[in-house]
C-alpha cells in the first residue's frame, strides 16, 4: 500500500464515520448504514477498492452523490472485477468469482517457454500424490545445489509460492493444501519441493478458470443435497473438519482442515498443522474440530454483523448467537462422542482447556 492510498482509505473511513455509517469490529473492511425509513447500504471497503449493496437504487443513487461531491469517484456500475476476483452474475441471481486472468499471469511468469523445465503438461491433481514435506528434502551437497539450478533455472521457489498463496486463500481451496506445504519449503527447497511447485503450476495451466460459486438457492447446494442424503437437517451455517495423523516426518505434528459453508457456498478454508503432538487419531481429529469451531465462532459474529450493523435493534452481546446451532461434520465417531461427553480420563484430560472448545 503507498502513502497516498493509505491517506485516501483513512479519510473516506472518516467521511463514512460521519455520515452515520458504522464499521464493524468484526472485520474492519464492512460498513453498514440504516435510515429512518427502513433503507440500508452496506459496503465493503480495501483500500481505495469498494463493493456496494443497497436496498433500493434511490438510495444508493444519494449515497454516491454525497460520495462524489467529496471524493473523485468513478460513476457506480455493476461489480465485475474486484482485487484481480473475476465476478459473474448469472440469470439465477447465482454468482461465481474466479481469478482466471491472475492465474493465467502466474503460469506465464514461472513457466516460460524458454524454461529448462519446459511448458508444462497438464495434471490432474494438484500435487503429486507421494509428495510428503520434510526438512529433509533440502539439498545437503553441492552436487544437489548444482541439479536444482541446471534443472529449474532461474525459478523464483519463494515468488511462486507466494503467488499463489493469494490464489489458494481466495478461490482455488483446491490448492490450498499443497500450497501451505510448500511455504515451509521457501527457506531452502530441495529437488522433491521443486517437482511439487512444477506439479501445481501444471495443474493450474488445466484449470485456470476454476473459482467459488455463491447460490440464489440453497436446495440447489451440492451441500445441501449432501446434508438431506445423510438425513442431516441443513443450516444457514455448517462446517466440515477433518485431520491426519501425525503425517509430518519431522515433528510427528499432524495436517488439520476445515471448510466452512454459508447457504451452501464455500466462504473459509483452513489448511495447518496443529501444535500439540496428537497421540491418537482422534486426538488429531479433536483438535481439529476445535479449530473449525473457533472459525465458526468468528463467522457466526460476522454474519450478525453483515446482517443487522447499523439497525436500531443491533444488540451483540445479547443476538450474536443463531437461534439454531451450526453443525458441525467429523468422520471420527471417537472424536463426537468426546465432544458430547464432559467427564474427564487420565487419557483426555490434558486436552480439556483448550479442545473442549468445542
């Protein structure tokens, strides 16, 4: 961020301030504004970049007059790019949001034709199934130096990773694993973190359009379809955990992730390794759950927030919880029955303050 765009994001978040609109504490880029009439305008502010939605077009037709006539604003239009986010809007009242164009760019940019690794083929999966990070891989002898250069050239490991890190976060989850994998490598990758980047980058050169759908109708939701097969009654907000076991070669630390849902549509993906050594499979699993509930609790705050900030009946401490409580999916019968059951064991009891969390 620069200077002036700094200076411009903190006097427009001054001039909303002073025209009655209220910031959430939950995430400081959402302002929402309710008039006496029953109008509202909500707005999403990065910077200098700014999404809106309003209940009416009168209303927002003043809000941008009182917008232009302090700021040099461009006329509104609808929303079809946002921080390098392709946004669709289909016939449905569905949207998609994808960044082909930026992962397009970075194909371009690591896989050059002239690369001595050559354009790169098409995969179908987004890393190598027997690819396991291990500080072992580093290279150890020169001989390792040397190959890595003669076969991978100039390749920037850590750019690339990088790179694609904003890729993985915001619509491709779908990478997010190996790509959380491979920033522990950025320090010294060896040969096998090398043939996994390759590996990503040709599978993103198959499918550089995939992205994330936002449904007009929850029935129509692969989860909801999902939920009902499994006689699960849906809610507004579900959660997905699941964990390995002790899967790190180095520290016997265990890869954990969750996958949140809001009206069947994919809103936060978690891909990290835990910090406490599970001693069993449903340990793993437990401290998992613990991380998705934790993601649920802020979520849960969030969409309190988006839905009534700024409304005369606003109450936080009292309405921020949903009437019906979110579900949350663990393939680990041991783990649910540890989350119903408080009693304490000499075998679980080291995880009561912090994984009965959930």
């Amino acid at each position: 961020m620069t200077l002036a765009a700094k200076f411009f994001a903190e006097a427009l978040i001054e001039w909303l301030k002073s025209e009655n609109f209220k910031q959430s504490e939950i995430d400081g880029c959402l302002f929402c504004k309710y008039g006496q009439d029953g109008t509202w305008i909500k707005l999403i502010l990065y910077v200098d970049d700014m999404l809106i939605i309003y209940s009416d077009d009168r209303t927002a037709q003043n809000f941008y007059n009182q917008l232009s006539s302090r700021f040099n604003t461009h006329p509104m239009a609808n929303a079809h790019w946002f921080l390098k986010h392709r946004i669709h809007q289909y016939q449905d009242g569905s949207y998609s949001l994808d960044q082909f164009r930026y992962a397009k760019t970075i194909i371009a940019r690591f896989c050059p034709e002239d690369a001595p690794y050559g354009l790169p083929p098409h995969r179908n999966t987004p890393a190598p199934p027997d690819y396991i990070y291990s500080i072992k891989n580093k290279p150890t002898t020169q001989t390792e130096t040397e190959e890595i250069k003669s076969r991978f050239g100039n390749l920037n490991f850590r750019s690339a990773v990088c790179s694609l890190l904003y890729l993985a976060l915001a619509t491709r989850p779908d990478i997010t694993f190996i790509i959380c994998k491979l920033s522990k490598a950025c320090i010294t990758p060896g040969i096998k973190d090398y043939e996994a980047l390759i590996w990503t980058l040709e599978y993103l050169q198959k499918r550089p359009n995939y992205g994330l759908k936002f449904y007009s109708n929850y029935q129509s939701t692969p989860v909801f379809k999902l939920l009902m097969a499994n006689k699960i009654n849906p809610t507004e907000l579900i959660a997905f955990s699941d964990s390995s076991w002790q899967d790190c070669p180095d520290t016997s630390r265990s890869t954990q992730g969750n996958l949140c849902f809001f009206n069947g549509s994919l809103i936060d993906v978690n891909s990290s390794m835990a910090t406490p050594v599970a001693m069993s499979s449903t340990k793993a699993e437990y401290m998992s759950a613990c991380t998705a509930c934790m993601t649920i609790a802020h979520l849960q705050m969030l969409v309190y927030d988006m839905m009534h900030l700024g409304h005369q009946d606003y109450d936080f401490d009292e309405k921020v919880k949903p009437e019906t409580p979110t579900i949350l999916l663990v393939d680990n019968s041991s783990a649910v029955q540890m989350a119903s059951n408080t009693r304490q064991t000499r075998r679980n009891r080291h995880i009561q303050r912090r994984f009965h969390y959930v």
